[in-house]
C-alpha cells in the first residue's frame, strides 16, 4: 500500500512484513498534491482549521437611475439657481434581489450569467466595493464564519482582483512585487522576509521566467503578455496570503490556453484551503469542469445554486436540457438571456426559471446550510479587524513611493535626455539671438525681452514636462488608495519629491549658457540670484502643472486647457501691460502670476545696481533711460521689493501645489 503526502514530506511505503521505507515521490505530475505509486492511490486530507466560509442573505441592491425629464441643458442650469432641492427626481433599479448563497473554503465557486445578469454588480457587493448611486437594503446580510461584516473586517482577510490589470508600465514585475510587499505587509515584518515572500510568491505563480521583464505600456513599450499580467495581478493580492479571493472576470481578454493556465493558477490557490469566488463570461467546456460551484444569474435574481451536476439535473427536470456534446455553460448562459427581440416573453421565462429553483429541494438546501454555517471549532468567534487604516506607517509609504517613482522616472531615459536637449537648444537659441548686448537704448530694451523670454521658455517647458503626471497615473492611484495601499499625501509628496532634483538641475543649466551669453550683469553673485529666480520660478510652473494636471481627467483634456489657462498669467507679467495700468479688479489676480515677480525680481537684479552714465545714449532726439533705477522706475518696479518677490514666489510654489493635493484627495475621497 502507498500512502501520498504533500510535497516535500517523505513518502511511507508499507510492505507486508510491516516493514517501512522513505522515500521522496516525483510530483511534477501532481502539482504537488498526489503521488500514485501500486495500485492504491490516497491524498491527505486538507486542513480545514483556517478555512474561511463565506454567505450572504437577502441582499437587495438598488440603482439609481436620473429622470429622463428634466436632464436637458437649459434644465440643468435651472438647477444652478433653484438649489439641490428642485433637482431632477432620480428612480430606483432593482439590480439584485433577494441574492443569497454562500462559499466554503477549498471550493471555487463561479458566478455565471449574461450581461446585465447581476454578477459584477454582486461580486462588488460582497467586496463592499459597491459603487456610488447603489444601495443595498438593510436586511442583507454578510458574514465570514457566521459573523456578520465590515467593510474594515473583509478588507484584513480577503483579496479583490479586478478585471483591468493597472500597473506601473515601467517597472519589472519583480519590483512591482516588492511594492505591494512594501505596502501590504505587516510593518514589524523585516524588509529580508519581505524579499523572501516575494520570491515565494512569484515562484507559486510561475513568474520565475518573467520576474526581470518590464510590464509593459500597450502602444508604447512591449512588456509580460496578457496571462502573465492577471497572474501578476494575482501575485501583488497573494503576498498577504489571504484567505478569500473575489476575482472579477479573470479570463476576460484571454485566449484559451492563457485563460486556462490562469485558471490553473486559482484551483491551485483553491486546494490549499482558499475560498475563491469569481464571476466569467462564457468559460469553455475545459474551464466549466474546474468549477466546484456555481451560481446562476438571470435578470438580478439567482436562477440556480449547486455544483455543476446538480445544475445538469435542474435543468433537465425544468425541460431545458443541455443538448449532448454541448458545452453547459453556454445552454445556461443562452437559456437564461434576455432577448432584445421578445424582451416580455423572455423575462417571463427568467422569472418561472427562478421560481422554480426557489421551490426546488437544492434551493431549501442552500438555506438550510447557510443558517447552519455558524463558527466551526477551531475558528474564534469574533474576527479581529486590523485597528490601522494602513498596514505601512507613513514614512515606509514615503520612501516605497519615492523609490517607486524615481525607478520609473529612471526606466525611461528617452524623456530625459530630450528635456536635457531642450534645455540646451532653448537657452543656445536665446543666447545666440540676443547675443552680449549693449547697455545702450536697444541693449535696455533687449535685455528685458530676454529675461522675459526666459521666464515663457521655463514655464512652458515645465508645465508640460509634468501635466501628465498625476492624469496617466490616475487609475492606478484610485484603484491603490481605494485597496489603502497609502494616503493620499504619501503619494502627493513621494511623487513630487522624485521629480525635484531634475527641475533644480535644469534651471541651472539653462541660466549657465544663456545667461553669459546675452551679456548679463557680470558678477557671481548677481548670477547666483539669477539661478535661484530661475529655479523658483521653475517650480512655481511645476506646481502649476500639477494642478493642471489633478484637475484633469486625462492627459489631452490637461493639454487642451493647459495653455488657455497660462495665458492671463503671461498677461500681467509686467512685459505686455505695465504694472501700473492694470485695471483695479484684476489686481488680486496679478498677484497669483508668477510672471509678475520673476519678471520683477530678475529686472531688479539685472538694474538695481547699474549707475547713471553706465547706460550709454547713442543716438540723439531718443529717450534714453539714465541709470537702471529709471529703467525699473518705467516699468513701474521697485528695487525694495526684491524680497517680496522671492517670497511670493515661495508662496506660489506652496500655494498651487496644495490645490492640487486638494483635486486630488477629494477625487480619491469620491471613489470611496
């Protein structure tokens, strides 16, 4: 007789003169999990001691849905003015009714149904992932081992893997992973062990031959296939090794080799104890065969709950059988549709479908065993949640996030190196056309249009340096705020922090060339100034950029309301209208221009110190500006407001980027 372990355990073999050996068994057929030697073939029962049970009851989930009347445009600005209260009325969708079921450790369970059935609708609803706009009815009831849920109590043990695979397209998978571990796993783990769980993890879902490739952005760098992203998905939720996994359409997009490989991947996760719940669109015979549950959705109601022969059995004896040679599946899927060509008669079969089941012995089955699945020995009976909102501390978010960054920043040499020929082209091309000026009349007026063109060509070339920052990394922001991977100011400071070394390092070299170059005031120290208004005025556009960019939804809408936006700002610079005549009631607006005091404050060191009869007056019957204070005195600018320029400056840069972090936390606030 030959009894089979799990791998790695020795195998006993027991002749018949009770005489025993160990040996190890070749398992690369099983999995892992069999061993067949003789004529006797036994696998060890699992252990049930950790299984979670999963059930839910009398879930109703209404939507709201707006009015047809009323939602014109003439409409809605009637709104504006009346209030809130005279909004359009909004009537209610029963998406899901009176849903119960439940899921046991070791199993798979499968929610299948045509579109608009009900299965994400659910699968967020179990998730407490429900969008905003649904309610779910007070009387539902969702419990893990008989006691009832928190949103805080399922997030601690249970994974949601969503059906689009967001990632950080420049990163490997093997540094993706090491993320997540920063971030999800316990802070008294030591970073070794973190390391060490990783490479568990991506041996567990065979990525070992991928770990080191890039994961790829669809149009513009070639990265993991499609298989190997869901398993990588799977692979960033396993780290924590939790429990309950609730996956959402994970085959969705997948050919069938891939999709079954993927599937693969979960009924390994299932024969370790974990209780998988998932929702598919039509699966393939090879796929259905997996299932060790299923649970049928038809119009928001549940038209059947079982195992896959129970479902066979049902549907026979309600005269819809699956025809042979047929994958079931399918006949399920098509005899449960609504067709759009005999809506009525269609959902009127739906509803004696699920009447029906209703009144079948599998239906009082199911009821019976969800009231029974109270906590079983060995399970507490009251399931601690984690008390902290995140499992990383604030300053690991820091660092995970600014490492994160500044590698995918790194990834991507090309941007670099053309904002560093940029820089270089711009700041030559100024250099070469107002080539060592004069101080004569034109070198005056020559002077100021240079320094003005510096501050455009920093602006611009910033501002759409990072517009697309926060709208390209939009999605997956939302999506890792909503699973409490970090705080919204993490994120806000780690990204920003990152990006700051290049944007003090390009101002300087722009001032290096171009300021020699047109024949600026000699001197270190008026230079030294220079750089630092530079750089100031550099990151007062960064900031603007990033607010720009929070505000936006994606990055064209960003470009398109980028330049539009700059243009006022441009406006009271000092350059095209003087200081002095800007008109009483947008004098608080030009104080928000950044123009306004680089422009000043780089005028003031340019002149504050050029004395009368250094300015050489060449030509006769011309007005011929003295010394530098006249100069400044023509544009209405001030030699003692220098500070204050500098110090509106800072304020800019402050300013600006705390309404982005704004946009942005109240749009992470709304997904939630």
């Amino acid at each position: 007789m030959t009894i089979g372990f799990e791998e790695n355990e020795p195998l006993l073999n027991v002749d018949t003169q009770n005489k025993t050996s160990f040996s190890y068994p070749d398992l690369s057929e099983s999995n892992g999990r069999k061993a067949s030697y003789g004529a006797v073939k036994i696998t060890v029962p699992r252990d049930t001691s950790r299984d979670i049970i999963y059930t839910w009851e009398g879930i109703d989930v209404f939507g709201e849905v707006a009015s047809q009347k009323g939602n014109g445009v003439f409409s809605r600005i009637r709104q504006c003015f009346r209030g809130k209260s005279h909004t359009p009325m909004r009537t209610r969708k029963h998406l899901l009714k009176n849903v119960s079921g439940f899921a046991r450790g070791g199993e798979l369970l499968a929610i299948l149904g045509s579109s608009g059935a009900g299965k994400t609708t659910l699968l967020n609803t179990l998730a407490f992932r429900s969008p905003s706009g649904i309610h779910i009815s007070s009387n539902a009831v969702r419990a893990l081992n008989g006691v009832p849920l928190t949103a805080p109590d399922l997030r601690a043990r249970c994974a949601y893997v969503q059906q689009d695979d967001l990632f950080i397209g420049s990163l490997t998978a093997r540094e993706h992973l090491i993320f997540q571990a920063l971030l999800r796993m316990d802070k008294n783990i030591p970073y070794k062990q973190k390391l060490m769980r990783v490479d568990e993890v991506i041996t567990e879902l065979s990525l070992v031959n991928c770990q080191n490739t890039v994961i790829g952005i669809p149009g513009r760098i070639k990265g993991l296939s499609g298989g190997e992203k869901k398993r990588l998905s799977f692979a960033s939720e396993a780290l924590m090794d939790p429990p309950l996994l609730l996956c959402d359409e994970p085959t969705s997009g997948l050919d069938s080799f891939i999709a079954h490989t993927v599937m693969q991947v979960l009924k390994n996760l299932v024969e370790k104890g974990k209780t998988v719940i998932l929702t598919i669109h039509q699966p393939s015979s090879e796929l259905y065969s997996m299932f060790d549950k299923l649970l049928l959705m038809a119009d928001g109601r549940v038209a059947f709950f079982g195992t896959p022969s129970q479902a066979t059995q049902f549907f026979t004896s309600i005269g819809r059988p699956c025809p042979p040679n047929y994958n079931p599946a399918d006949h399920f899927i098509q005899v449960l549709a609504i067709c759009t060509c005999n809506e009525a008669e269609s959902r009127e079969a739906i509803n004696k479908i699920c009447d029906a089941f209703e009144r079948d012995d599998i239906a009082a089955e199911v009821k019976t065993t969800i009231k029974d699945l109270t906590c079983s020995d060995g399970l507490p009976a009251v399931m601690n949640s984690d008390s902290e909102r995140y499992r990383a501390p604030w300053i690991i978010q820091i660092r995970a996030i600014l490492w994160r960054s500044w590698i995918s920043m790194m990834k991507e040499p090309l941007l670099i190196k053309v904002r560093f020929i940029q820089t270089l082209m711009v700041a030559f091309l100024v250099g070469l056309i107002f080539f060592q000026q004069k101080l004569d009349q034109n070198g005056v007026m020559n002077i100021n249009g240079a320094i003005f063109l510096f501050l455009t060509s920093m602006t611009f070339q910033n501002v759409f340096a990072v517009i697309h920052v926060f709208c390209a990394e939009l999605p997956v922001f939302l999506r890792e705020t909503r699973s409490h991977l970090y705080r919204t100011d993490t994120f806000f400071l780690g990204k920003t922090l990152s990006e700051l070394p290049l944007f003090i390092i390009f101002p300087i070299i722009f001032t290096s060339i171009a300021y020699p170059m047109v024949g600026l005031l000699a001197g270190f120290d008026h230079y030294a100034l220079a750089v630092l208004i530079m750089a100031l005025v550099s990151n007062v556009a960064i900031s603007f950029g990033y607010l720009i960019s929070s505000l936006s939804s994606s990055t064209s809408m960003a470009l398109s309301i980028g330049p539009p936006v700059i243009i006022p700002f441009l406006l009271f610079g000092g350059f095209f209208l003087n200081s002095a005549s800007v008109p009483f009631y947008f004098e608080w607006f030009s104080y928000l221009s950044w123009f306004r005091y680089g422009n000043e404050a780089l005028l003031i060191n340019q002149w504050a110190s050029v004395q009368t009869g250094e300015i050489a007056c060449t030509r006769a019957n011309i007005t011929c500006p003295a010394s530098g204070a006249i100069v400044l005195e023509t544009l209405n600018f001030k030699a003692e407001d220098f500070l204050f320029d500098i110090i509106g400056l800072c304020f800019l840069i402050v300013f600006f980027r705390v309404m982005a972090f704004i946009s942005l936390y109240l749009k992470a606030r709304s997904r939630e």
